[in-house]
C-alpha cells in the first residue's frame, strides 16, 4: 500500500549525481548505521553498481531489458566477492508507490527468476512505501529517498542469514530481521524516523551545491 497523502515528488529533476549521492547517503546513515540490513555490512567494503535510469513506466521494453542486463551482469560476478546492484527509477511516474511496485518492482523480479532461477533476488525499496492500513514508523525501513530495485545474490543473502544465526549462538536465539528493524523503528518514532530518512536527501543536495560552487567558471569569450 503506498503513501498516497504525502506530496509525490519530481524525480524527473533529480540530478543523477544527486540521486545516487543521496542513495550513497542513505545507505551509509539508516541501512548501515542503524542496522536494518545484516547484509549491508557485507558488502560495505566492496563496490556497489548504481545504475540510474529515467525510463517511464511506458518504455517497459526498455526498463526491463536495462534490468535483464544488470541481474545477468550481476549473476556473472565472482561469487566469492559480495556484490549488489542498485537499479534508481528517476522518472516522476515511479514516484507513485502503486505505478512502481506494478510497473516496475514485480516485472523486475519476474525477470530476475527468469534469467537466473532464483539465484538474483529483486528487494523493492521507495519513498512512500507503506506495508499496513496506518503509516507508522516501521514503514521506514524500506524506504529510500529515491525509487529502487535493489538486486542481491540470493547465496549471499543466505549467507548473510547463516551470519546472523551465528552471531547469535543459535537459530532460536536469533530474533527475526524483520521484527526487529520494526521494533527499533517505532522505539525512534514517526518523526523521528522520518527525519533520519530526509536528512540523506538533504545532505546530498548541500554536497551538489557545494560542488556546483567549487566548479570553475567558463571562460567568457
């Protein structure tokens, strides 16, 4: 269900620098900083493709043969090194949870098992990804400050699983991923949850304006 009360918006103008660096942001402050994804330690270290795409939902065609090349590319990697793919979906359209999640998150995942049976797994994160009947701050732990397909080595996500039991002595210890992003997010609060996730958009923002003010001027002719 998504977030149809909260203003959609205009992915369209979004910098591709700046989506990714807000994405990279992101990342680094809520997916890692605040452990929502055992799995992000793993492959903080090593490099993360970002691919960024302003395809419409009517250019499926071309979406989805973008996507088909990256879960093959990503499928093809060394599978001793951890890797993941991120797939940002600027155009505005994909800013509505429902266009998203049928234009683009389920095609994704149906090319995915397609190409690779099961071995690249598809996770759909976005700004106004709502999972219940009541926005609540547990929504936060998949959303991202822009749309995305995030694609993953699903023996790396087993083996991320297999850490995680491990580091809690045993498979009855280990509480559930889910259940407790859920419980850390609503201990935080709406707000509060909502602050951490906008801070990423706004710091990325602040990085490209500086960048524009450091770049040298033309030359007047």
């Amino acid at each position: 269900m998504g977030d149809t009360e909260a203003p959609i918006p205009r992915w369209r103008e979004l910098d591709p620098g700046l989506a990714e660096g807000a994405t990279r942001l992101w990342i680094e402050s809520v997916v890692v900083g605040k452990g929502l994804c055992p799995f992000a330690h793993t492959v903080r270290g090593a490099p993360t493709r970002v691919v960024t795409t302003d395809y419409a939902p009517g250019e499926r065609r071309e979406l989805l043969e973008l996507i088909g090349a990256e879960v093959e590319r990503l499928a093809a990697t060394d599978s001793q090194t951890p890797a993941t793919t991120l797939v940002l979906l600027t155009h505005e359209a994909f800013g509505v949870f429902d266009t998203y999640m049928e234009e683009a998150a389920i095609e994704a995942q149906d090319v995915a098992c397609q190409l690779t049976d099961g071995a690249i797994q598809v996770v759909q994160f976005h700004p106004h990804a709502r999972w219940g009947a009541l926005k609540e701050a547990a929504d936060y732990s998949t959303r991202s400050p822009v749309p995305m397909l995030h694609l993953l080595r699903d023996s790396d996500v087993v083996q991320a699983e297999r850490d995680w039991v491990r580091a809690h002595g045993s498979e009855e210890r280990a509480p559930d991923i889910q259940q407790t992003n859920a419980a850390m997010l609503r201990g935080m609060g709406l707000d509060a949850a909502h602050g951490m996730w906008e801070r990423s958009l706004e710091a990325a923002r602040r990085a490209e304006s500086e960048r524009s003010c450091r770049a040298p001027a033309e030359p007047r002719t």
